[in-house]
C-alpha cells in the first residue's frame, strides 16, 4: 500500500498547515467573509422589511 504523499514526494502527514495568522493576512479570506457578511445583511433587511410590510397590513391582498 502507498503512502499519500504532497507534491513534494513527501508523506502527507509531515505537511504544516498554515496558521490562523496567516490565513488572516490572506485576502481572499476577507473577501469571503466580506461576500457572506454582506449576503447576511441583505437577507436579514429583507425579512424584517417583508415582517414590517405585514404587520403594517401593506401586502394585504
């Protein structure tokens, strides 16, 4: 049986992992979370609005 191995040839096992910090420092991390955040934000005002609209009785048919 093979071992799994990087692109190194080393065993996969002896490959670090990046810190959180620097995972931090990498940009597309912030533009994810920025992408997320933003989606979040933009759902949550439209349901309040949409719960607002209701209770008010403006999308009663």
């Amino acid at each position: 049986m093979t071992e799994a191995t990087d692109g190194d040839g080393r065993a996969a096992e002896d490959v670090r992992r990046p810190s959180v910090a620097a995972v931090a420092r990498d940009r597309r991390v912030w533009l994810i979370l920025a992408i997320v955040a933003g989606l979040l934000v933009c759902c949550c005002s439209a349901v309040v609005g949409t719960l607002v609209a209701l209770s008010s009785g403006l999308l009663s048919a």
